[in-house]
C-alpha cells in the first residue's frame, strides 16, 4: 500500500507509540491538513498520531481500535449535530476533544465548553501554540483564550441571572402550584385527587405538564427544584384553600 492510499484510510496508523507519548487521533474532511498536522506531531517526540479519520463514522470506529489521548477534530464535522459531543465523550470518556473552527463565534464556543470540549482552537493556529495546546490539554488543562473567557463568563453570567428573574420563571396556574404544594408533602395521585376533587389521570396530566415546564423528570426533582427556586410561597397556600374541601380542615388533609 503506498502512502497516499494510507492516508485515504479512516484509521491510518503511524507506528506504535511509545510509553509516555501523548496518542492522537486526526478527525478532519480535508487530508491535506491532516497531512500537515501529522508532519507537524512528527517533529515531536512526546506526541504521536495514532490514526485519522474524515467523518463521524469514522472518527467512533477508529476510537473503537485505538487508545487515544487526544482528538484533534474539525469543527465543521460536528456542524449542526447536537448530540456529536455527547456520544464521543459516551464513546471515549477518557479522551479529551480539541475542537479546531474557521471563525470565532461566541454562542457555539460557550456551548462547545458547556458540552465538555477541553479547547477550542482556531484553524489558522501557528504550530508551536497547536503542539503546547495539545500538551497542555493531556496534561489535564483546558485551552482557553480570553475572548472565549469573557464569553463564557457572560453566558453563565446571563444564566444565573435568568433563574432569579421573576419574568422568565415558568407560570404556574394555581392549581398547579396547589397540585406542586401536595407533591412536595409526600401526598399520592391518589390523595391528591380527592383534595382537589378530580380524578388520578387528571392529577397524572397536571404533572406532565408541570414537569415539562419546569424541566424536571420526577417528583423528587420537582420537590428541589421547587425549593431551590422558592416557587411555594403564599399563593400556593392561598390555592390550597381555594382547592381545599370546605369540610374539611387544610391542615388535616395536608
């Protein structure tokens, strides 16, 4: 096989490396660059390509058949593919994933960050900052520049500031609150129903409901999401007594 059919191979192998050496895996469209990057890598001793690959597909089947350190990936492989991230880290847990792009944008760095990408490098990197890049990240560090910091900052700046703002928590109608109030004291379908006066399947509905608003999947998560963003307050008591059974005690039946 000659070398340019090598390079054509998803999982092409450039020797065994050696103890010590930091393996690469190559996930890139274009084979001239990665034949560029791999000349670069060669010139360093710590640093070894174990294999490349040109799509996805090829990228988790070469993580399949190689031991890897580091993936060095193009940015527009992922372009558009919102769950590329999470199954390369399902895939590779101990990999860690440098991400190179064309251009700087602030709403796809933050969220390549959030999503567990250890950098985030631009195509155009000399060299010497690529190698100390890659160094720096298998040593356990993240690669980030100033501008992606001050992007990061602001974007879990605005997030926390969203959670605290009255006018983008989710509304609750009072029944809700009322159905919320009877979950967080432990109360059944069942219990619940008959202080409101409706059935187990409406109850069933109403959580639906309520745990798609507030992104929750179950009671416990409702109960400290609930408690951490303060949603009982009094008007959930005062939806309590418009629920409640007039002949009946509040108190009693909570």
């Amino acid at each position: 096989m000659s070398f340019d059919e090598e390079l054509d191979n998803t999982t092409e192998v450039s020797g065994t490396p050696s103890e010590g050496q930091i393996r690469v895996i190559l996930a890139d469209s274009q084979a001239i660059y990665r034949v560029g990057i791999r000349k670069i890598f060669a010139l360093e001793d710590d640093i070894r390509v174990v294999a490349q690959a040109e799509t996805l597909e090829n990228l988790y089947a070469a993580l399949q058949r190689f031991p890897t350190d580091i993936v060095l990936l193009e940015g527009q492989l992922i372009a558009g593919t919102v769950d590329a991230i999470p199954e390369f880290v399902r895939r590779a847990p101990d990999a860690k994933l440098i991400v190179q792009v064309s251009e700087s944008d602030e709403s796809n760095t933050v969220e390549l960050y959030r999503r567990g990408v250890r950098g985030v490098v631009p195509r155009s990197i000399t060299p010497d900052l690529l190698i100390k890049c890659v160094r720096k990240i298998a040593a356990g560090e993240t690669w980030i520049d100033n501008q992606s910091i001050s992007w990061v900052i602001d974007a879990y700046r605005a997030q926390a500031a969203a959670l605290t703002n009255p006018r983008t928590q989710p509304k609750l109608s009072e029944k809700e609150l009322a159905i919320i109030a009877c979950i967080t004291r432990g109360m059944r379908n069942k219990e619940i129903a008959y202080q409101i006066g409706t059935t187990e399947q409406v109850i069933k509905n109403y959580l639906r409901k309520v745990y798609d608003k507030l992104g929750v999947s179950d009671r416990l998560e409702l109960a400290l999401y609930c408690l951490h963003h303060q949603i009982l307050r009094n008007e959930t008591q005062a939806a309590e007594l418009q629920y409640a059974d007039p002949g009946m005690p509040l108190r009693a039946k909570l």
